[in-house]
C-alpha cells in the first residue's frame, strides 16, 4: 500500500488508515479505491491506456477480498 501510495499519488487517505480499516469489512472497498485511483495514475505518468475498475473492486471487496488484493498486486507487477 505504501509503495502505491507513493509512486501513483493518488490516495484518499493515509496508509496506515487504510490498513487498519482492512480489519473491517468496508476496508478492502476503500482499499480497492484508492489502489485503483493510483494504478491510474502510475499508468498515466507512463502514457499507459488507464481503466477505471471501481465497480469491479468493490464488488470483489464485498464478495471475495482475496480475490481484490490478488488482482491489485497482479496490475502492480505489471506496471514494475
């Protein structure tokens, strides 16, 4: 979260609210959100095509969190 947080700048909220909200439930939504706001912004200041994935992050953090934190390291990987 805090590598995110720093190359794509585009957070919501500090990281450390972010990852004592991941022990309630509507944590991984904003968790989602904020990852999804800084993807795009890494991708951005690359000159990559950004997607806006917010209706798919918070169906997965309600649904299947795993699933959300998996997909969010894979778009990391990608970018690096």
């Amino acid at each position: 979260m805090d590598a995110l947080d720093k190359e794509g700048q585009s957070s919501n909220m500090p990281v450390i609210a972010q990852f004592l909200l991941l022990f309630f439930y509507v944590g991984y939504i904003l968790f989602g959100l904020n990852a999804d706001a800084n993807i795009n912004a890494i991708k951005a200041n690359k000159g990559l095509p950004t997607q806006d994935n917010k209706i798919l992050w918070i169906i997965l953090g309600l649904v299947f969190p795993v699933a959300l934190i998996a997909l969010v390291q894979n778009e990391i990987n990608k970018l690096a």
